[in-house]
C-alpha cells in the first residue's frame, strides 16, 4: 500500500488536506496499471474518483476514456463513486455513458485521412458531449467535497505521520 510521509497536519482544514491528497496522488502518478494494483481498496475509491472528476473537468469524457479506459472500466469509476457517496446524479451519468469508446489512437490508425479522422472525432464528440455537459452542469465540487471528507475519515491509509 502506497502512502504519503509527511508529518502531522490540520486534518479539519480542508485546504491543507486537499493539499496533502494531492502530494498523494503525486506519489502514484504519472498512473499505470501496476501503481492501481499497489492500493488500498479504500485508497483506490479515492484515486478513481479524482481521476474521473479531474479529467472530465479538463478533457471531458473522451479525455477521461482515452487516457485512463484501458485501465478503469465504466463499473470500476460507478463503484468508486458509491464508494464515496457521491449523489445519484453522476453516478447516472457514467451508467448512461457509451460501453463502446475507440481510443482516440485506434480512430487515428483507422483514419485514411485527416478529414477522415476529424469527421470521425466529431462524431464522437457529439454523442459525449451530452455527457459532459451534464456533468459541467453539476460541476465538481462536490465530488471534491466527497473526496475530501472521505480521505479524512480514512486517513491512515493515505498518510503516514512522522
């Protein structure tokens, strides 16, 4: 199990935990599959949680799939989400969302041309958009929140205090 040493801290201020989850996650990142298999099942719900909200509020969906799909299935984000007890609404999102996404690099290796490939894209974009848009209506926070007030409850297998 993968953790952050740092000394001990204001658990109740959420600034400084965040700040902490975050030196967290720089431990495990850049992602890869074997650094997942090295966490917690608590600490796991976290980590999917963050990626899912972060790479959705940056690259949407399409961003989300394509970057972390191979490693994160549709089931695995749903539970992570429960896991935290992020509100029905998200979680219904995900549930909807398209079982069948083609990375972004198989679209480029199946394109004979470029507009090939920005026709192809655009397709996608349109069927994803709905789903990011639903989601940016939401917005993060409270996702954040969840993670936040979850990661305190669960602290000592995040950090290890010196």
């Amino acid at each position: 199990m993968v953790q952050y040493v740092t000394k001990s801290f204001e658990l109740n201020n959420d600034n400084i935990l965040w700040d902490k989850f975050m030196c967290f996650m720089r431990e495990i990142l850049p992602y890869e599959e074997f650094q997942l298999s090295k966490l917690s099942k608590t600490q796991k719900a976290a980590v999917i949680a963050f990626l899912y909200c972060s790479e959705v509020m940056g690259e949407g969906h399409i961003g989300f799939l394509d970057l972390y799909g191979k490693y994160i299935g549709h089931s695995t984000v749903i539970a992570a989400l429960k896991e935290i007890c992020v509100s029905d609404r998200y979680i219904k999102i995900m549930e909807e969302l398209p079982k069948d996404f083609i990375p972004v690099s198989e679209i480029s290796d199946k394109s004979m041309s470029e507009e090939d490939f920005d026709m192809e894209m655009e397709r996608i974009d349109e069927i994803y958009d709905e789903f990011d848009n639903r989601f940016y209506q939401y917005g993060d926070e409270e996702i954040i929140d969840k993670i936040i007030f979850y990661v305190r409850k669960n602290h000592m297998e995040f950090f290890k205090y010196i």
